[in-house]
C-alpha cells in the first residue's frame, strides 16, 4: 500500500536521495555510466536545490510513500512542463507512479492548464505513452551522452 502526498521540506533528503538513485540505476540506457553525464545530471539534485523547488509557489510538487518510506517525486511548473518524475528502483510496476502523475495531472487541471509537457528518457517512454503522451519532436541532445524525449499530453476539460 502507498499514499500520494504534496511534498514537504522535511522530506528534501529523502526525496533526493529517490531521484539520485533513479537517475543512476535506472537510467542506465540514458547516461551509459558516462561520469561525466551522470555529473551534470545529478548536479543539481541536491537537498538546496529541492528545497528551492519546493518553496517557489509556481511549482508542485508530490511524494508517495509506502509506510514510512518515501519511494517517488513528482514536480510539475505551472506552465505545465512536468519537471521531475522519478521512483525508488524496488518499486516499479505497482501503480505508484502512475498515482503520481494523477496527482499531478490534478493540479494541473486545478490551474486550468491545457496540456502537460515533459522531457523523457529512453527507459521512461513507454510509461508516458501509457498514460497518454504523444512525441512532439525527435530526441534531442542534453549534455555528455544524455538524449532528452519532448513529450505533451492533452489534458480534458
């Protein structure tokens, strides 16, 4: 069992640490073990930058925990690009993130956004088309070896 809840500034070390570990162990098709992509992309994954992200009223932001353990992150901007998506590598598979994005596409609905827009990676692309998410470009360069996926989902109104 899971809960879905807005993110809050004592959750920042856990969070991070969920993110940090997605990036390296399941996002191995993107950053191929390349140092210095996994530098740059973890970079900013730090306790600071998500208390940052947390404290500007223009973003939203939701955790899921299983007990007491927090497992997933949502961040959404209110332009609608979904900023962060990431879960703990144990937990896949179980509905969580798909509960996340829920949560998030709620809050965009709640701003009378019209669409969501992300920016995937390989590993991911099949979990967003799932839920409703269109390619709008070819992959495009990030940094090192990193490839970035432009995605958008019309949302109902």
């Amino acid at each position: 069992m899971f809960t879905v809840r807005p993110a809050e500034s004592r959750d920042a070390g856990a969070a991070v640490d969920v993110v940090r570990r997605s990036i390296t162990e399941l996002c191995t098709a993107d950053h191929r073990g390349d140092p210095e992509t996994l530098a740059r992309w973890l970079a900013n994954k730090t306790v600071q930058h998500f208390l940052t992200w947390l404290e500007n009223e223009d973003n939203h932001c939701v955790v899921a925990e299983t007990g007491s353990r927090l497992v997933g992150v949502g961040l959404l901007r209110r332009d609608g690009e979904v900023l962060l998506f990431f879960l703990s590598p144990d937990v896949q598979r179980r509905g969580i993130g798909t509960a996340i994005h829920a949560a998030l596409e709620e809050k965009a609905t709640a701003w009378g956004l019209p669409r969501l827009t992300l920016d995937s990676t390989f590993a991911a692309r099949p979990f967003y088309e799932r839920l409703g998410y269109r390619s709008t470009a070819a992959a495009r360069p990030r940094f090192g070896v990193l490839q970035s996926y432009p995605y958008e989902k019309t949302l109902q109104r």
